[in-house]
C-alpha cells in the first residue's frame, strides 16, 4: 500500500494521471484534460475546488511572512525594499505551486472518494 501512495503523490507532482501514471492530468496551466489519453479515467470528475489556492496561498503566506520578519528584524531596510524582494517572491512563490499542489489534490481525490476501484471511470 505504502508503494501506491507513492505512486500516487509521484503522478500528483509530475501532473500525470493518478490510475496509470502516463497520461496528461492538465490541459492547460490548471485545466483538466477531460479523458487521461492513456487508460480513460474521466478526469473532470476529479474537482480539487479551492484547495489548491488555499494550500499555495497558506504555505507561501507562512513563509514569506517568516522571511520578512526575519530580514526586518536583523537589517531594517526601508520599506521600498520589502516591497521589491516580497511582492514578486510572493507571485511566483503561488503561481509555481498552484500547479502541483493541484495535481496532488486531484490524485488524493481520485484515490479516496473511491474513483479507483471503478475501471471506466464513471
């Protein structure tokens, strides 16, 4: 078992399908592909929702927050400073999590609401 959840978390990263691991999870940046090219799983089931952007917005709050505290704290530079280092850390930080913390979610989703044991994929 231990084995599959991997599997699971490995499809999940690399945005592949979370029943054969080769096809396509994404057709655009965050989109769904409707059918995995590979074994059919009907992927537009799989909804993640908002948890995607809350787990990114969450993880990339905690520590960035940390972060500017931190530089703060032991340098004290002027605030245009915080607002150069922190601003763009923070877009890129979320953008380049979204996508894998998606592709993760829709592997949970598929492995614990039971879309697994059904071969056809509806």
């Amino acid at each position: 078992m231990a084995n599959r959840g991997a599997s699971i978390w490995k499809a999940g990263l690399a945005g592949r399908c979370p029943r054969c691991g080769e096809g396509r999870l994404f057709a655009g940046f965050l989109k769904l592909e409707d059918r995995c090219d590979s074994c059919g799983l009907q992927l537009g089931q799989l909804n993640a929702a908002d948890g995607p952007a809350f787990f990114a917005m969450s993880a990339v709050g905690i520590f960035v927050g940390f972060a500017a505290l931190f530089v703060e704290m032991a340098y004290s530079p002027p605030i245009w400073v915080h607002l150069l280092i922190w601003f763009p850390l923070i877009a890129i930080l979320s953008v380049g999590l979204l996508r894998p913390i998606k592709g993760v979610m829709v592997a949970l989703t598929f492995r614990h609401r039971g879309f697994e044991s059904s071969r056809d994929g509806g």
